[in-house]
C-alpha cells in the first residue's frame, strides 16, 4: 500500500469500526441497566408495538379481574341478606303452624300476629338496606318473583357481551314475596292456614334466589380464574418480547468491551503509520 499523508485510509476504517462497535457497548449498558431488550421503537419496531399491545391489554384485565371481585362481593351482600331472609321465613312458617291451631285464644293470636308483624318488617328493612355501592339490591317495589336491578360488570379487556356480566337479582320485601301487610296476617286460625300456604312459596321462592346467586358466584369464579391465566400468559408473552437476557447480553458487551480496546489500539497503529514518511524524507 502507498504511503500518503493526506489521507489516512487504515485510520478511517478503524475509526468506523470503532464507532460501531461503541454503538453496541452502549446499547448493551442500556439494555442491562434497563432489564429491556426494546427500549425504544428503533430497536425492534414490530416487537415494541407487539408488547405495548400485549400491555394494554394486562392492564385492562388486571382491572377487569377487580372490577369481577367487585361483583362478587356484591353477590356475597346479596346471598348474605337472602340467607337472613329466609330465617326470618322459617320463624315466621312456625308462628302461622301456632296460629293454625284451634285452641289458641284471642289473646293469643293477637300476641302472635304482633310477633309476626314484627318479622314481616323486619324483611322489609333487611330488603331495602342491603345496598352495595349506591345500588340497592333486593327491595324491588313487584311481587311474586319481580326483578330488583341489573348491575353490569365489565370482566374482560373487550367491549362486547363475552366481557360482561351482569347480576340481575330479585326482590325479596315482604311485597316481593307475596307476604304483603294487607294480605297476610295470622290473626284468625282460616288466614293463619292461609299464611302457612304462602310461607311455603316464599319460602321455595327464597332459596331460588339464593341458588341463582350461587350460580353467579361460580361463573365469576371461572372468569376470574380465565382472567389470572390470560394476565400470565400475556405476560410472559410480553417479556419473551421485550425483556432482555441478560447472560446472553453480558456475553456481548464483553466481546465488543474486548474489541473497543482492541480497534483504540489499532488505530493508534493507523495513526502512527504516516510518521514512517519522515524517515524517508530524512
């Protein structure tokens, strides 16, 4: 090769070497100190974009399995209430069975209608105070069986009915089992007998319900399952995408550390070449 002194073609071609090379030391020391394979758009377009899909929609489930614990919850208030209920029912079908009887006295039955008035209220005031986030839940104003309130819980990261469930439950007040004020009472043995016939139904009706919610709170529980599963497997798809290895990448900042120092040496070399000129013009 010629020498010539104004232009350095050894030098150049370090030098170009050397950046490069400097380049990917840099990207490694990003990438170990960032855990992060992408740290950017310009380091895997395509993955980057993948990833912050697969983010979104982590994010959007980890809510989506809050918001199905939610609605458990409310199912627990229900089921809670409904159990109540239908003790306050069974001691209610033992005080119509007394008042059935013949040989109860005036005074009697009108000690046991008090005692059952009492009870009928009581159902009134657990149906309209069981509440759960501003909704009350069992204290529908219909009878025999009427809906009380749809509530609707977004338990997926889309929006269609797949990702939705909703919780309709019924009113279980006194109106809403068929034990009205006005049409049930105890006070003589015929309407005592009457009330038994009606406690019998309110009391199937009761347990309906509360098997309806049983039924509520299983789904959930297989949503809320699919959710925890689906959250692991987007993550760990995001991370086969985006998280570095860091052995792999320890390995490479150590073999580009090796050839930084090495191209610095030899461009020292490069640069000392076009003093060998001097001698000549000695």
């Amino acid at each position: 090769m010629a020498l010539v002194v104004n232009t350095n073609m050894n030098s150049l071609s370090i030098e170009n070497t050397l950046t490069s090379t400097n380049t990917a030391v840099s990207a490694s020391l990003t990438r170990l100190s960032s855990g992060l394979r992408i740290n950017s758009a310009q380091d895997d377009p395509a993955g980057y974009a993948i990833a912050n899909s697969f983010k979104a929609s982590i994010a959007s489930m980890q809510v989506a399995s809050q918001n199905a614990s939610q609605a458990q919850s409310l199912l627990q208030n229900a089921d809670g209430a409904y159990s109540q209920i239908n003790n306050i029912l069974v001691q209610m079908k033992s005080i119509a069975t007394e008042a059935s009887s013949g040989q109860e006295s005036s005074n009697n039955l009108n000690s046991l209608q008090n005692e059952f008035t009492d009870l009928q209220s009581e159902i009134d005031q657990i149906a309209k105070s069981t509440v759960y986030g501003g909704t009350t839940l069992i204290a529908g104003t219909g009878t025999n069986g009427a809906k009380s309130l749809v509530v609707t819980f977004q338990i997926g990261s889309s929006n269609n009915s797949l990702d939705q469930f909703s919780v309709s439950l019924t009113s279980a007040g006194i109106d809403g089992l068929g034990l009205s004020f006005a049409s049930t009472s105890i006070g003589t043995q015929a309407s005592a007998q009457q009330a038994m016939d009606k406690l019998d139904k309110a009391l199937t009706s009761i347990n309906s319900y509360m098997g309806t919610v049983g039924g509520f709170q299983n789904q959930l529980q297989y949503a809320m399952s699919n959710l925890t599963t689906s959250i692991q497997n987007y993550t760990s798809s995001a991370s086969t995408i985006e998280d570095v290895d860091m052995a792999s990448e320890v390995s490479n900042m150590t073999k580009n550390n090796i050839l930084q120092q090495s191209a610095m040496a030899m461009l020292a070399q490069a640069n000392s070449q076009p003093q060998q000129i001097l001698k000549l013009l000695g």
